[in-house]
C-alpha cells in the first residue's frame, strides 16, 4: 500500500501486516499501530509526521523504526 504524503492522523492499523507498505511524509498523528508486523521493511529514507497538524513532529531512519516498533509494541 503507498500511503505517502496522505494525512493518517487517527487511523487505525492494529494487529495489520505493514510489509511494503509507504509512509514517506505520511501524518500519522493519533495514529495506532498496536500488533502490527512488517515494520522492519521500511526504508532509512522515509520520515514520518507523528505531530499534531499545528506543530509538526518528524522522525527518520532509525528514529522512525523505533517510534513504530514501540507502537506497534503496546
């Protein structure tokens, strides 16, 4: 699934399998990855908005694959 520049603010992706999915400039502010796989297939070159629409949060690279993990840890 290509999910690149879309606003995910809120959206729900638990228990999904996220394998060659795109989050390049993605917002995914509010959103929920709990039990989701596949994570470790994202590239060092995304980045990801985890902010609110107001006050922007990026993650990249590694900071990004960590922030997912541990969401998709809880």
């Amino acid at each position: 699934a290509d999910f690149n520049n879309a606003n995910l603010e809120g959206c729900t992706f638990d228990n999904t399998h996220l394998r060659r999915t795109y989050f390049k400039g993605a917002r995914l502010y509010n959103a929920s990855f709990k039990g989701a796989t596949g994570l470790e297939d994202m590239y060092d070159n995304h980045w990801i908005d985890i902010g609110p629409e107001d006050s922007p949060i990026i993650l990249e690279g590694e900071e990004m694959k960590k922030w997912l993990r541990e969401q998709a840890a809880k």
